[in-house]
C-alpha cells in the first residue's frame, strides 16, 4: 500500500474576500464550495492506538445539495512546526450512519463545522478557505507527499507572501484542537 503524506498548516485570517481575491489573482482555481461535518471518533479508550492518531467522518454537503462522505485515518505528526502526518482515506455511503457505528460501540463522537472553499494553486498545492463553527476563519495549504519538509516550507513561504500573509501566525493544531480551547 503506498503511504499518502499530508503537509498543511493553517493562518487565521481577517478579511474573506481579500484572501480569495489574492488567491485568485496569483492563479487559484476554484473547485467548490461545500458545506462539511467532521466527526472526530474519540479513540484515547482504545490503549492500542498510538496517541495524536485521528479517526474522522466527513459528511460534505455541496452547493448543489449533493451529499458524500469519507473515513479517513490520520497518523500521528511527525515535526512540531508542520502539520505532517499519513492519511488514509475511503469513500463512505452513509457518513450519519458510520459515525452511529462508533457511537454504538461507545466511542465519544465531537462534531466540528465548516465552510469550505476549495482552490487548486498548482498541480500540488491546494488552499482552503475555511469558516469554522465556533473558532474562526482561516486559510488551509495542503500539500499531498512533498518531496521534504523543507520543500513544503518553501513552498508555504512563497505562497504566504503571494497572499499578502507573509508574518501571521502559522497553526498546525486542527480544527478539534482549536475548538477544544487547545489553540493558544
């Protein structure tokens, strides 16, 4: 199985329509906007699961009412500054009913909120755009298996400073942390 390497941090930002202008003008390309629920499967019950490893349902919810769902296993970090970890993800039918499953089972569920925009900068790099229930707004740059983490800083760099956000804080902690009151 080849391993998928998720590299992303976040920057909180102020002014919505600014960034998308920005990221527009340095050639992003809007792919969707969508409506997502995470549910965060509480796995610290399950002494075998390695500590900071992630468990997430995904109910999105397009602009035209279109509603899929995935599962996804997050690895835990491996550097403080990055948010860098593997991912592995499927398609699931019915994201309501597979978080029911966990429930049964006795797992506690948290549900994190969002709006999303989603913007495509270059063949490997994708930018969110995200409003989060009860935390904030903020931009998200992902790069899916960087060749380094030094690539992947470089690359962040120039974008940030292409954005006009060279210098804001950068977060690697997730959206569950933030609402958690983990964030500072």
């Amino acid at each position: 199985m080849v391993m998928a390497l998720e590299y992303e941090v976040k920057v909180p930002i102020d002014d919505v329509e600014f960034v998308k202008e920005k990221i527009t003008a340095v050639g992003g390309r809007l792919i969707g906007r969508r409506y997502e629920v995470d549910y965060y499967i509480d796995m610290r019950s399950c002494s075998n699961v390695p500590e900071d490893t992630v468990v997430r349902v995904r109910k999105v919810m397009s602009e035209a009412g279109e509603v899929t769902g995935e599962l996804t296993f997050k690895g835990r970090r491996m550097y403080p500054d990055v948010k860098a970890r593997e991912e592995i993800t499927v398609s699931v039918n019915d994201p309501e009913k597979t978080v029911a499953i966990f429930s049964k089972l006795g797992f506690r569920v948290i549900k994190v909120e969002k709006e999303r925009e989603v913007y495509i900068l270059s063949k490997d790099v994708k930018i969110c755009v995200d409003t989060v229930k009860g935390v904030g707004k903020f931009i998200e740059v992902e790069i899916m298996n960087p060749p380094s983490k030094d690539y992947f800083t470089r690359r962040l760099n120039d974008i940030l400073a292409k954005l006009s956000l060279k210098g804001k804080e950068i977060i690697v902690k997730s959206y569950l942390e933030m609402l958690l009151g983990r964030w500072k």
